[in-house]
C-alpha cells in the first residue's frame, strides 16, 4: 500500500507543477497608433483555476535595432480562474518604433515562489514585434 501511494503521490506532484508551469499565456495581440500613441493590446488567459488578484509585468521596450526604448510596469490582473481577458494600455510615441517587448520580471498575488515567471507563456500575433522573457 505504501508504494501505490508514493506513485499516485507523485503523479499528484507532477500534476500540479505541469499545470502551474502553463498556468498564465499572455499574447501580444495588436498595437496600433491613435493619437499619437502606440495602444498596446494582450490577451491574457488565465489557465489555473485560481484567480489572479494582480498581474504585474516589468516590460522593456526595445527599437527594431534592439535599443532600450523605455521600461515600464504594467497591470493586467486580475484575471479570474479559468478565464480569458482582454487588456489595453497606451505609450508615447509611434508603433514602428518598437522591434521587441521583454518581460523582464512578473510579480502577480498570489504568489509562491517563482510561479508567476515560471507559469508564463508569451506569444506574439505582431510578426514585426517579438514578445519574450
């Protein structure tokens, strides 16, 4: 009986820690110029059946020639358990300008650990704006 419990232990193990490695997919979906600005649009789907009260992003705007632009933080919670939002921000300046989004850190509640950098998958709709961390 011990050992068919240490198996379906750490299959229960292995199950959680694959869930929560895929747990939040955060996808550039447009940016677009309106009024002088470059809006920024991500859809954020949340893959844990735990609710995000906050999403915080540390982003690195790089040029096309891979320059430092800006840096900024950016809130994309909360963001129910099993659901799938949409988010919009703008930042100064033209959309051509920017080559490549970095998410440099994610800070995100509840948090454990390192579960909020390790549970994220980016994706880039953008063919000329790369999304990576």
């Amino acid at each position: 009986m011990g050992i068919r419990f240490a198996i379906v232990f750490a299959a229960a193990v292995l199950a959680c820690t694959t869930a929560q490695a895929a747990s939040v997919h955060v996808e550039l979906n447009t940016v677009e110029t309106a009024d002088n600005r470059c809006r920024i649009t991500f859809v954020i789907e949340n893959k844990a059946n735990e609710a995000l009260d906050s999403l915080k992003l540390d982003l690195a705007v790089f040029n096309p020639q891979r320059i430092v632009q800006r840096r900024l933080a950016t809130e994309l919670g909360p963001v129910r358990g099993s659901k799938t939002v949409v988010k919009t921000f703008a930042l100064d300046g033209a959309c051509g300008e920017i080559g490549s989004i970095l998410v440099n850190d994610v800070s995100c509640a509840p948090d454990t650990a390192n579960a909020c950098l390790d549970g994220l998958t980016l994706s880039s709709r953008m063919k000329d704006v790369r999304l990576y961390k």
